[in-house]
C-alpha cells in the first residue's frame, strides 16, 4: 500500500512537472528520464503532456522523448552512427529525426558530430531543436562553441536562453555573471531560478537570499523551481529553510520534493529536527511529514548511521522531544528557528545572512601585504582579491588602489569600476564616466552599475543610447538600471521603441520589456499586439504576455484577436492558447484552458451587446434631437410664411390705396382744366 502512494505521488511530481509551463522543469524531467530505462507509466504520462502542451518548443522535446522511451521500452537499441547524423543535419524536414539521433549518437563520434553540427550552422535551425543542440554542446562542446552560445542568451525566448546559460555555465562560466545579474528580476521564474543557481558561484549571500525568496514564494511554479534547483546549493546553506518550509505547505509535490533532498543528504540530527517541527502541525501535513521523517530514518539505516528498528528509533525521538532542554543539546536553538510555535522568534532571512557576512568577513580579512603583493597575482586572484575589499580597507588603501587601477584592463579594471561603485564617492565619476565608451562589455557595465549609484544624472542621458547597444549584456544592465532609476521614463522610452515604425526598434523594444516588471510594459505590449502585423514580433509579445498569465491580459488578447486579419488570425489563436494554459496552470489546474477562453469569449460578447446598446441608444437619442430641430425649423418656417403673407396683403392695401389717391387727384385736376 505505502509503495502504491509512493509511486502514486512520484507520478503526480512527473505529470506536475510536465505540465507545470516551465521551460526549465520540462526539460530537466526530459533529459532525466532519456538517460535510462522509462517505465511504461511515465511513457504515458508524457504522451498525456504531449497532447496537452501547446508551446511549440515543449511539444517538440515531449515527442522526442516519447519516442525515445518508446524504443527502449520495445528494447530496440537506437544507435545512430555519423554518416546517418551527417545526413540529418543536411535535411530541414528531418528535424525530429534529427533530435532523436543526438541522443542516439555514438559516443566516439561526438567530437566529429560537433564539427558537422557548427559547420551547419546550428544556431540557425528551427527555435524547436535549439536545447538539444545546447545539451549537446553541454556534454562535448568547448572553447570555440562560447560565441554561439552567448548569442543565445540574448534570445527572445526564455527556454532558449536558459538552455544556452545551462550550456555556459559547463563551457566557459567565466562570461555568466554579467548575463545573470540582470536576469534576477526578471518577471520569469524560469530566467530568475536559473541565474539565482549561477550566482551562486560568485556570491553565495546573495543567491541565497533570492533563492529563499523563490522558495517562500506564493506561485506554486516559482516554489517547484527553487526547489529544482536546491541540489546546486551547499545543504548547510538551505536546510533551515526547507525545514521552516514544512511547516508552511501542505502540497503533496512540494513535500515530494524536500522529501528526496533530506534522503540525500540525511544525517543523524535531521530526524529529530524534523520531528520536532512535526508535532506541533495537525491532519494531513502530520501524516505526510511523519512519511518524510520514515523516508530519512530508512536512509540513515541503509548508510549504517543508525541501528535497529524504525519504530525504536521513533520511540526514543518521542522521548528525546519530551525530555528536551538546552543542557541537553544544543540543537534547541537551530529547531527553534523552524518551529511553528515561535514563528515571532523566526529569524528573517535578511537577518541570517547579516550574521553569515559577518563570519565570512571576518574569515576572509586583508592585510596591508595582500595589497603590496597585488601586482604578483594571477588576473582571477586579482578579481577574487577585490571582490573581498570591504569599505574600511577600500578607505585605508585608496591610493594605491587607484594607482593598480589605472594600469588594469578587462575584467579587472572591470572590478575595479565595480569597487568604486560600491565604496567611492561622486568625484570618482568623472573618471568612470570615460570607461563608458569601451569596446569591452563587462568595463562598460561595470560603468553603467558605478554611475547609477555615483552621478545617475548623467547616466540618465546616455541611458536610451545603451538601450539601443547591439550587445545585449549592456543593454540588459542597462534596462535592469534604468528601472530602478526612472521607472515612468523607462516606460515612456519602451513605448516608444515597441510602436516605432522601424522593425528593428520594435525587436530591441519587445526584447528589453522581458527584463522589466510587468506592471510596466504590460500595457505597452498589448497596445503594439494591437497594431502589430509582423507574425514573427506577434509571437515574441505573445511570449512575454504568457510569462505573466493574468484574465485581464488573457481577456485583452482576446479582444484583438477578433479584430486581426485572415493572415495573423493562426498567430493570435496561438498566443490566446498559450496564454490560457498557463494561466491555468498559475490557477492549480482549477479552470482548464478551454473554460478560460470561453469565459474570455462571453465577456467579451457582453461587452459587445452592451456596445452595440449604448451605440443604438446614442443613434435614437441623436434622430430624436433632430427630429426635434426639424419641428422647431418647420414652425420657423410657417412663421416666415405667416409673417410674409401679411406684408404681401399690406402691400396690396397700400397699392389700393395709392391708386384710389391717384385717381381722386386726377380726377379733381382734369374738373379744373375744363371749369377754368
């Protein structure tokens, strides 16, 4: 029964991951489950995704995959040698062949399947392939392979980006750190998962406050990611959190989860930790965090750690729960930290990292011979020595650090613009300013990162310029440092680029908006959907529309999609699909996508009734003001008539009267000339 609901909840974690929307977690699912033996569940779990799945990009993988496991589960042994390979790669309608036959590939013939592969042009080929070229290059790529790749992580969508960082970070990680930096606010889970796990090569403080933040995080999606990718973290660093975690989720894939992280990295104080947290929860969440505590002690027992029976072993932790105090063990205080009971004695994470960079500092402080002997180190060591400059050994040994400066190129001049940009004050600016015209792109963001908190008045002015760099690691710290300096000006500049006539503006516009808060470029982007008619920038709104599934968003689409042309009717109907299946997923699956659009769809005829109403309303009240006009202008009219009437007879009268006179006069005159 137990190995019944064990593999009932392993298959919910696979079917919530396949359908989760997320870029990352699909693919991580996918590659896991190429790499060995599938079982004919999981083969029907993801035909299930399969037909699901409306991203273009995702369904590709899905089909490989499925076919994949479909041959191994038949035990045919799918090998394909480099002539085949060679063949495939020539062949644009073979591209599902073509991803099956990465996979299938000879090892011995990688090396020269790499060489046809960049001969080829792979970067070219169809969005959908793309992450099996990246897995690929992954395992067996190198040094010449870095250009390719970092070209990709300028790529309009996520999964592609993220595909090509995963690729980077074996490759060459040296070039990471300024792609991954601005990508920390970046409104897609995904991208920020990803270079939160990074970051975590170059400053551990920082990725771990991120990554907690994820962690905590509201969206179910953007908690599935953080725990993904718990396994890139030191266990010490995260255990604290995932324990405090327990305590505040009842989700039975989130719980999955922590669950085979605490069995990886279980050791003999783990259980009563846990169990001390446990019996203060009730119901269900009990039931499923004593499982967790089953699955912990078992593994304790397979490494020999513990002796004797599960029970036994439950028994003397109930006893050491009871029996408890500080004199006793000194984990009281770590379990307090997790502990539902003392939630207001919970420290914040803020807090927990301050005392972290405290012991580190103190670990890692400099002498004054570290900077006498600055000029003997290595490039690296000289990055890794600046990066441990706190602010008081910056003050006592600011000349000489100057002096080192101005001889230094690359990524160490680099960090030296980054150490004045942290401890130095507005008169360092005016040298700073000089870098910003470098051909280099880290000496350049360095600048853009030391002005912004030096002089953001004359960073201000050069900032649209930077916007519009073709090297996309300047304009993506740029747009990162724009936001935070002028958000209503970065608004104003986006929408301008996303409405410009010229193509290429549109593209740097819709490409930037993916770094900014939604709130932002939200209603920018759905303006220029509006009036968009280029298919390919359609398709690249509608992706960062889907990032952020909302039913206003999903409403809006909607409502252009009715007014689009024949031509761009497909596009619009995909966008529409992919937005609704997302958010149904943001939603937990409560509403399917198809109850989302026609929800959509009858507001929308509402709408339209209520238009047409007001439209017919605002006719009669217009036909009856001039019916009104009309009868106000006929008793003008009679009026004029009346009144010229009367003065024709008064004229006739007056001629009469004027004749009778006449005559009279005559008549007396014509009486005199014959009496005289």
């Amino acid at each position: 029964m137990l190995i019944n609901t064990v593999n009932q909840i392993a298959a919910n974690k696979l079917y919530t991951d396949l359908t989760s929307g997320s870029g990352n977690l699909v693919l991580a699912c996918l590659n896991e489950i190429d790499s060995r033996l599938p079982t004919k569940s999981e083969a029907a779990i993801i035909k299930k995704a399969f037909d699901l799945e409306k991203n273009n990009i995702l369904k590709f993988q899905l089909r490989k995959t499925l076919r994949l496991a479909a041959s191994k589960i038949k035990k045919i042994n799918l090998k394909v040698d480099f002539k085949i390979f060679a063949l495939l790669l020539q062949d644009d309608s073979k591209i599902d062949d073509l991803a099956l036959a990465i996979l299938a590939l000879n090892v011995a013939e990688a090396f020269l399947a790499a060489d046809a592969i960049r001969k080829a042009n792979w970067q070219n080929f169809p969005e959908e392939i793309l992450p099996s070229f990246c897995l690929f290059f992954k395992k067996y790529g190198g040094f010449e392979d870095v250009q390719t790749l970092l070209e990709l992580t300028r790529h309009y969508n996520p999964i592609i980006l993220s595909s090509a960082i995963d690729a980077l970070e074996t490759i060459d990680p040296t070039n990471l750190q300024g792609i991954v930096e601005p990508l920390l606010n970046s409104p897609k889970s995904d991208m920020k998962a990803q270079a939160i796990q990074v970051l975590y090569k170059w400053n551990k403080k920082e990725a771990i406050k991120h990554f907690v933040e994820l962690m905590f995080s509201k969206n179910t999606s953007e908690k599935a990611l953080a725990l993904h990718y718990a396994d890139f973290f030191s266990y010490k660093d995260i255990e604290p959190y995932l324990i405090r975690l327990l305590t505040e989720t009842s989700d039975t894939t989130s719980l999955m989860r922590i669950s085979k992280i605490f069995v990886k990295n279980a050791n003999k104080d783990l259980p009563f930790r846990i169990f001390w947290v446990n019996k203060n929860l009730k119901g269900e969440q009990q039931s499923l965090i004593k499982g967790i505590i089953f699955a912990v002690i078992r593994e304790l027992q397979k490494k020999e750690i513990i002796h004797g029976s599960v029970q036994d072993y439950l028994t003397d932790l109930k006893y050491k729960a009871n029996t408890f105090n500080q004199s006793e063990d000194n984990l009281k205080e770590d379990i307090k930290q997790v502990s539902q009971n003392d939630v207001n004695i919970l420290p914040k994470v803020t807090e927990v990292e301050e005392i972290k960079e405290n012991v580190i500092q103190k670990k890692e402080e400099l002498s004054t011979n570290d900077i006498e002997n600055y000029k003997f180190l290595t490039e690296k060591d000289k990055i890794k020595f600046l990066a441990k400059i706190n602010i008081d050994y910056f003050n006592a040994n600011r000349g000489k650090l100057q002096a080192y400066m101005t001889l230094a190129i690359g990524k160490e001049l680099a960090s030296f613009i980054n150490l004045m940009g942290k401890f130095g004050d507005p008169n360092d600016a005016e040298k700073i300013k000089t870098f910003c015209r470098s051909d280099n792109p880290d000496i350049v963001c360095s600048s853009i990162k030391a002005l912004a908190k030096l002089d953001p008045e004359f960073l201000c002015l050069y900032l649209p310029q930077f916007l519009q760099q073709k090297n996309g690691k300047i304009r993506m710290t740029a747009t990162r440092v724009f936001a935070e300096i002028d958000s209503e000006r970065i608004e104003s500049l986006l929408t301008g680029m996303i409405s410009s006539q010229n193509t290429k503006q549109r593209t740097i516009g819709i490409s930037t908006s993916m770094l900014l808060d939604f709130n932002i470029v939200k209603k920018p982007l759905i303006n220029a959907l509006a009036k968009e008619n280029s298919l390919e920038l359609i398709e690249k709104i509608s992706t960062v529309l889907a990032s952020n599934p909302e039913k206003e968003t999903l409403y809006q689409v909607y409502k252009i999609a009715n007014t689009k042309r024949i031509s761009e009717k497909k596009e619009m109907d995909n966008a529409l699909n992919i937005i609704a299946e997302k958010l149904s997923v943001t939603l937990n699956h409560e509403k399917s996508p198809d109850d989302l659009i026609k929800e959509v769809a009858k507001k929308f005829e509402i709408e339209k009734n209520i238009q047409k109403e007001e439209r017919i309303q605002n006719l009669k009240k217009v036909s009856k003001t001039e019916e009104t006009k009309a009868e106000k202008n006929k008793d003008i009219v009679e009026k004029a008539e009346t009144i010229k009437e009367m003065r024709s007879k008064a004229t006739i009268v007056v001629l009469v009267l004027a004749a009778i006179a006449w005559g009279i006069l005559c008549a007396y005159i014509l009486i005199w000339a014959l009496g005289g």
